[in-house]
C-alpha cells in the first residue's frame, strides 16, 4: 500500500449496536473510498489498551478502553487518494456537536467518546492500525497484481 492512498477506521461499539453500519458504510462509499478490509472483531480490553496506548496518560484512557472494549466493533481499510485528510474531513470533529454538518460524527455519534467511528490522524498511524488489525494477506488494494 502506497502513503497517502489509504487510511483506517474503525466503527465503534455504539454505532454497531445502533444499526448504523449500512448507513455509515454507505456516506463512506458515496465519499469516493473504497473498502480494500473489513471484518467485525470485538477488542479485549488488553487489545483496547494496546490500540489506544497513545493515550495511555490522559484521563479519559480507562473509560476509553472499556467503552470500546464493549462490544463488536468493525475495522476497516479504505483507499483512496489523500485518504486520511478526505477521511477525517468526512468523519467530522471528534465532539459531534462541532462537526459540521453532513459529517459521519455529526450525522451519527451520540457523545464525544461515542462518536461513531475513529479514523487515522495520518498517514503513518493509518499504516499502524491497520497492521493491528489485518495481515498482509487480509488487505486487497485495487491496482495490485494478484497474478
């Protein structure tokens, strides 16, 4: 996978719950992405911990890790060229009551913690997350030789 092509997501335990995978999906799809992995897992709270370990020192960390740690979440790796800005500018601000409108966040997240979906902040974590989700033979990037 080439920088700057693809990014990560994750659709967080409250959106799974609420139904709003299809619909999520869909704003994705319509945006120009496309889904190149994708399966439902659900994080241990280790696994939780591992993932958001970048957050280890703030006070939200425990409350973050065992709210995403509460059920089935989806991961997923798009691509697209400047996946990770067109992303984040498609999920909207991480408080949805300063998303703008027509996002991902302001559309479907309820607080500032269950705010849908989580999206990689650059090109770099999105190559790292997406390597704490899928081996190398679970990512299928379009334009790639299979043969």
């Amino acid at each position: 996978m080439k920088s700057g092509e693809f990014t990560f997501t994750m659709i967080k335990p409250t959106a799974v719950r609420l139904g709003k995978l299809v619909p999520i999906l869909h704003e994705i799809d319509h945006a120009g992405f496309t889904v190149i992995a994708m399966k439902m897992t659900r994080l241990s709270r280790e696994q939780a911990e591992r993932f958001y370990a970048i957050h280890k020192e703030r006070p939200f960390f425990d409350e973050l890790v065992c709210f995403m740690s509460s059920g089935p979440v989806v991961a997923i790796v798009l691509q697209k060229e400047n996946a990770v800005l067109d992303f984040r500018k498609l999920i909207g601000n991480t408080n949805p009551q300063n998303a703008e409108e027509g996002t991902i966040r302001k559309k479907f997240a309820i607080s500032v913690q269950e705010n849908a979906v989580h999206g990689s902040d650059s090109d770099e974590n999105a190559l790292i997350e997406a390597n704490f989700f899928f081996s190398q033979f679970e990512i299928f990037p379009l334009n790639e030789d299979f043969s």
